[in-house]
C-alpha cells in the first residue's frame, strides 16, 4: 500500500505532468514565437494543452521517480518543443533566450506555490492552523512536493549537457569559436546524461535541496 508522502508525491507529479510541463513547453514556443520563430506555432505546440505536450517516457519517468524515491528525487519531460534556430532574431543568444524560457517558468512555477507555503512554514499560528485540518495539511504536503518537483527538473534543464536547455544557453553566452569547438561533443550528451544519473544523479539533489528549503522557509 502507497504510504500517504508517495500519495503525495504522485498528485504533485499529475499536477505537474497537466500543467506544469505544458507551461514550461509553451514558454519555449512563445519565446521563440516573439523572437520570429513560428515553427511551434505551425505544430500546435504554442498551447498549454497538456496532451499535445505529453511525452509517455518522460511522463513515467516523472511518475517512478514519486514512486520508488518516496518524492525524494523527481525526472521527467514533456515533449521537446520544435525550434528553428534561423528563424530566430539575435541568432545564438536569441536560440538561448528561448532554451532559458523554459527553467525560468519551472522558477517561477516553483515561487508562486512557495510563496504563501512559506509564509504557513514561517508563521507559527498558521502552519498550526493548516495542521490542524487533515485535508488543508494534505493539500499543504502536495503544493510543497510541486515546488521541489519545479525546483529539480530547473537545475537538471539548466545543466550544460546536450540535448538539455542548458546547453542551448551555454552555446548562445560563450564566443562563436568556442560553441563551434563545444558542439562537437554533442554526440556524447545522452552518454553523459547517462554516467550523471547513474554515478552522479546527487549533483542534482545537492543543488536542488538548499534552494527547495530557502523556497519553503524551512
């Protein structure tokens, strides 16, 4: 039987598989939208949907992650949004601004559910307010598992390893010469994804946790 964090931890992962990753799919359309690039827009992608942003893998991983961790650890991912890089202004800090586009909503997503979770987790009488219903200190454990969910999957976005945003950013704030040097290890981005989760998957929760705790006022 699921214990009631696993519980949790799930409702926090369908919150965000049904509207935060279409946020964080449809940030990327309309920034490269507003920057000339209408390719997603084409595609149906410029929407917050979630069934045309759902990505079966990405979504189970998202789920196991709640399951097997206990909402200790989160990974998952909606469907890549499509981008032509030429036909976006500014050319490589454009393709970067776009890449950002996404953690940034996962930042913003994560504050605006902390925000009155932190002022519960910091005022004494509240948070014994909230303890004291049942349902309300649920609901109360499920904003702060979205949180942690938005906090993880921004710092894993924003690490320097192709396919992931971050490495899009990265390219657009260095000099030409060094991306055109950089871009080829592309080919070894999904084996380094690969050597991260699987010898270093901690990186990620070491980042991730003292922001959570600042976040929630822990």
């Amino acid at each position: 039987m699921l214990s009631e964090a696993v519980i949790q931890a799930l409702l926090a992962a369908g919150i965000m598989l049904l509207i935060g990753f279409p946020i964080h799919e449809f940030s990327h359309a309309f920034a490269a939208y507003r920057l000339g690039d209408s390719t997603a827009r084409w595609q149906g992608r410029l929407s917050l949907d979630p069934r045309v942003h759902f990505d079966p893998i990405g979504g189970l991983m998202l789920i196991l992650g709640a399951v097997l961790t206990g909402g200790h650890f989160f990974l998952g991912w909606a469907k890549p949004t499509p981008v032509n890089p030429y036909n976006l202004r500014y050319g490589r800090r454009g393709e970067a601004i776009v890449a950002a586009a996404g953690p940034v909503s996962n930042l913003i997503m994560a504050a605006a559910v902390a925000v009155p979770v932190r002022l519960i987790n910091t005022t004494p009488e509240l948070f014994v307010a909230v303890g004291s219903n049942n349902v309300s200190a649920f609901l109360f454990n499920v904003a702060e598992f979205f949180v942690a969910i938005n906090v993880f999957l921004m710092i894993f976005n924003l690490l320097p390893i192709p396919p992931l945003d971050g490495w899009r950013v990265l390219m657009g704030l260095v000099d030409a010469r060094t991306a055109y040097t950089l871009r080829q290890y592309e080919q070894y981005g999904f084996l380094l994804l690969v050597i991260l989760l699987v010898a270093g998957g901690g990186i990620v929760g070491n980042l991730a946790f003292p922001l959570i705790s600042f976040l929630l006022g822990r």
